[in-house]
C-alpha cells in the first residue's frame, strides 16, 4: 500500500513526539509518528523515579508519566501516533518501506524527521569475552523485565536472579542499581573504568579504575572476573549482570540513506536546524549524540519542528556551514555543521571529569571565545556553549575547533 503524509517522524521518544506536536498545532497537514514498540512515550516510559519536570501543580513527574503526557500532547494537537511499525528502508529520497501489523506499506512524505533515539551496546558489542549464560542484561531490558513483572516477585527473580553486579559508572548506572533493590535484588557491587563515577550509589561497593574482562558460568550466569588498575583479576560472585551506558545511537536508517555520521558521537551530522545533508530530512534528539535529558530532547523535537515549517513553507534552503570538530579532552559537540547565521549553541561532552576547564571556541587559528568554566564538568553531562559563543563565525572559512584545557593551579 502506497500512502503520502505531510511530515513523517520515526520514532516516539520525547524529541519525535514533541516535533510532531508542535508541527501539527501549527497546521503542517497529517503527521504521521511511527514507534516500532507497542507503546509510544521512549525511555521515560521505564524510568520510574522523579526529574522529568512537574505537572501543572507543581508536583514532580517520573518517566511513564512524563511518556503519557507527551504522547498526549501529541494526540491533542492532531498528530497520528502508530504504534508497532517499524520503518525498514528507504524507497527514494523522502520515501520509507514500512512494516505494520496491517501489512507492508511504502509511505512518502515532504519532510521526514528521524528521532529514533539511543540504546546501550549490549556484551557483545563490548567485546567481553566468556560463554553465553543467562542473566546479561542492559539497563533498557532490566527495566523492561522489572515492568513486565512488576507484581510477580517469583518471576522476577527467576529473570533477575539473586546477587548483582552493575558495569557502568554514569547516573544510569545508579538508576539500574536502585531498580534492582527494589526488585529485591542483592546489588554486589558496581564496577567502572571511570575513576570518579557518578555519586548517589549509597551503601553499594563502587569498584573504580576496574573493568570486567570474562562472564562465567554456562546455563545460568555464575560471576563476572574483574581487573582493577594494578592488572590484578578477581571473581565477582554474582547471577546477574547489568551492563549501562556505553551509548550508541540507533542510527541504521541514517546510515542507509548515506548520511554522513560525526565521529565523536555516531549520530547523523546535522546543521543548527537540525537539517541533514539530504534534503527534507531532519534528525533529532539521541539520534545525535549521547543521552540528554528528555526536557532537552523535546527541546530539540520543538525547534526542528519550527525548521520543518520553514522548509514546507518553502522558506529554507540546503543545509550549509563548516565543520565544527572537537580537541583535547572533549568527546563529542553538536551540532556538526554551523552555518553562516544566526550564531547557534553548542552541546560538549567531555571524555573525563574536569575540573574548572578552560574552553576555546577558535576558528582558523583565531579565538571566538574562551571562558572557564566553574564546577567540574564530567562524560555524562553535556555543557551548552550559548550562540555568543558561535558569534562571528566565517561561512568561508576553515572548521571550528572546540577545545579544553585542563585547570593548573
């Protein structure tokens, strides 16, 4: 079946929802969301702890609630949610396969919004030697489990075991330690190579400087071997293991229309309007770089929805700009491309917790701006660099170059 919409985005998360509330409140015609799982709302929806805002009294949200009120917006504005579609490939430049509990279906589009978001590389991709048992999880299928069977301790604990052990050192990393207590699971001890994880683990061991390099066990998993920062090895004595973080953007369909991805983060390149080299496609949210918070991706969703208005309008043109490249302990910056105007803000994450930094923004040799920062800016916290920090970029010239240097009292 061939179908044509106005705006089609992928993707359910806060930034896709957010994008196409704001896109069919403004009158865009149909917008169609697509979320391959049963229920729209993205990560937020296992996240059962506070931080993602309030409602309208003033008391705070967790993520399912925060999920259903997105998804509600979005509802309200006009926008078509469906769920359980999953987009398989390109059938021309604005033109997506798609496959639907109805069938197959080839839907065209004049603007396409990718907003499919991020997920943690499970042990296989971590390259951690040792056989397959059960009882390797991430911190996406630790919360599916514990809300699938939420209720049922006996089954819980045959799907989450009985002693733990979490591999990661981000705040996601406590999220999972806290809902495995709450599961009623022993949480042994959380490992990570970082050596200043994040804080809030509580009363649990926090191993640093360490990683785990074998699973053992057969059937079932029976503990993790470990190597601290001397090259010693130890038996971690655990059934289950949670491995967290270590992002890499859901990426596939970028990646099949030839987009061209920033190395620090895996995400499309984009420019300040969220616009892709390829005409009519925007990319959003995650996509782009490690995760944010959900206000921060719905942010995002929102200002490339007023893009997508442009374009429809026919007020914008090709994406241009220069290259905007990281040095010295940074990670990653987005966006990847600034244009000739207006002066656009920066996100940049650091690759190590540092403390007091000073950043350089420097295009062609000559500085933009510098400043120090205060406080200690650490690889799960971006820090956003205002578009004064942007101001004066040359359209003609050379990339720019985000650097750091580390504070030396």
């Amino acid at each position: 079946m061939n179908r044509v919409v106005d705006v089609l985005v992928v993707g359910a998360g806060p930034a896709g929802l957010a994008a196409a509330a704001r896109l069919a409140a403004a009158g865009a015609g149909r917008v169609e969301v697509l979320e391959r799982e049963h229920t729209a709302g993205g990560v937020p929806r296992y996240c059962g702890h506070p931080g993602f805002g309030a409602d309208r009294r003033g008391r705070p949200l967790d993520g399912p609630a925060y999920a259903r009120r997105a998804l509600r917006a979005a509802l309200r504005s006009g926008a078509v949610v469906r769920t359980g579609v999953s987009a398989t490939g390109w059938a021309g430049p604005l033109a997506l396969d798609v496959t639907a509990p109805t069938g197959l279906e080839r839907i065209r589009a004049h603007a396409v919004v990718l907003a499919t978001g991020v997920r943690e590389r499970p042990r296989s991709a971590r390259l951690v030697p040792g056989s397959r048992p059960a009882g390797v999880l991430t911190t996406g299928e630790l919360l599916r489990t514990a809300g699938m069977f939420e209720g049922d301790r006996r089954a819980l604990r045959s799907h989450l075991g009985r002693r733990a052990v979490v591999v990661g050192g981000e705040p996601v990393a406590r999220h999972a330690a806290g809902a495995l207590r709450t599961a009623g699971v022993e949480v042994a001890a959380v490992v990570t190579e970082l050596p200043f994880p994040a804080r809030g683990f509580g009363a649990v061991p926090v191993l640093t400087w360490t990683s785990v390099v074998e699973l053992l066990g057969r059937g079932r998993l029976t503990g993790v071997s470990v190597r601290g920062r001397d090259g010693r090895t130890s038996v971690l004595r655990c059934d289950t293991v949670v491995f967290t973080g270590d992002w890499i953007p859901d990426h596939e369909l970028a990646r099949a229309r030839g987009l061209a991805l920033a190395p620090g983060t895996r995400g499309p390149v984009t420019d300040g309007a969220y616009r892709t080299a390829e005409p009519g496609v925007f990319a959003v949210g995650n996509l782009l770089h490690g995760v944010e918070p959900a206000q921060v991706a719905a942010a995002e969703g929102r200002k490339a929805a007023d893009a997508v208005l442009d374009l429809l309008a026919g007020r914008a043109g090709p994406p241009a700009g220069v290259p905007v490249l990281t040095a010295g302990p940074l990670r990653w910056v987005t966006p990847g491309l600034l244009g000739p105007a207006p002066a656009a803000p920066l996100l940049v994450r650091p690759d190590r917790r540092l403390v007091r930094p000073l950043l350089t923004v420097a295009q062609d040799g000559s500085p933009l701006r510098r400043a120090r920062l205060r406080g200690e800016p650490a690889p799960w916290r971006s820090v956003r660099l205002g578009p004064e920090w942007t101001r004066g970029v040359d359209p003609a010239g050379g990339p720019v170059v985000v650097g750091a240097e580390e504070y030396a009292p």
